[in-house]
C-alpha cells in the first residue's frame, strides 16, 4: 500500500478500497458524508478539509441505531475513530478482535454487548458519536481488512498532542446532541 501522508490521501484511499452499502447495520465499520454545516461554529479555527474528515466523512464503528423519544429523527450511534489518537484506536479494535475472535478476518459483524460498552469506551468517550441519520448520504461499508492501515493515519490536529490533549479538544464535538439527548 502506498503511504497515506494526508487527508486527501487519506479520503482517496477510503473510497477506493470501500462499497458502497446503504444497509448501515449495527456491528460494521462505515464512512458517509455528514452535513455538519449546522455546527459550524465549533470548527472554524480548522481549514475545511480537516472539517471534513472529522465529521464530513467519519470513519465510524456503528454500534446502534434508535429513534429519538419524540419519534421524529433516526439517530445512529458509534464510535468515530478519527477523533481518537492512535494508540487508542488500536486499543478499541484489539479490544473487538478479543470480544469477536475471527470475526475480522472473516468480515463477519460484531455485535458488542451493551454492558461492554462503557468499558471500551470509557477512556474513549470523547469518540462517541450520535449523528442523524437524515444528514447522512453515501454509505460505505469500510472492510476489517483495511482498518488497521486507516487507523495508522495521523491526521493534522493530532501531530505531536498527547493522548489528554486530544481528548480534552474533541470532548465538545457531538454532532446534533443537541436535538439527541433523551
């Protein structure tokens, strides 16, 4: 494989190697477009194409899917890996690989139970993301097999932070949480 040195490599190298796959199920690495223009504001100190790989086009392990309390806006709900540094994204998918043995190798889906959950995200919780489903287009289905070379890319916002100071600046990003809690 080539060397992803940016974004834009980055981005191209994703959609080469993906399908599209609109099924978006439960247990599945996905990418998409996200049209985030509402919450703007919060990312403005970034030039747009680190915007856009943020939450343009995350790259997000889709743990479920639900409907908020008023019945009116499909939410899916995952972990988006690019906002994590990258040991603790190596720590996320090793901790699947022990939850599922094999399953990556066999591109087979991975279901985490529910009382898992704070456990693998607890020092991570800053990359649980809640996206509306109406804002998201382009669904692509990310195979196992390529996950470990994405995860390798460090993007520009994360050269030469620690793992508390990444953390402490993505802590505020939550896509549409606004209209989500409850």
């Amino acid at each position: 494989m080539p060397s992803i040195t940016s974004i834009n490599d980055y981005q191209s190298f994703l959609i080469k190697n993906t399908h599209i796959d609109n099924q978006f199920l439960p247990g599945y690495f996905y990418t998409y477009h996200y049209d985030y223009k509402q919450d703007m504001n919060k990312f403005l100190k970034y030039p747009k194409e680190v915007r856009d790989f943020f939450d343009g086009r995350p790259l997000m392990y889709l743990m479920n899917r639900y409907v908020t309390q008023d019945g009116n806006t499909q939410i899916a709900r995952g972990i988006n890996l690019h906002y994590m540094p990258i040991s603790a994204r190596i720590f996320w998918v090793n901790a699947l690989q022990k939850i599922a043995p094999g399953y990556m190798e066999r591109e087979q889906r991975i279901l985490i139970p529910t009382e898992l959950i704070p456990n693998l995200t607890r020092k991570t919780s800053f990359a649980l993301k809640q996206y509306n489903i109406n804002k998201v287009k382009y669904v692509r289905k990310v195979p196992f097999s390529i996950i470990k070379e994405l995860l390798a890319f460090i993007p520009p916002t994360h050269e030469g932070k620690s793992y508390d100071e990444i953390a402490a600046e993505y802590r505020l990003f939550q896509p549409d949480t606004r209209i989500i809690k409850g």
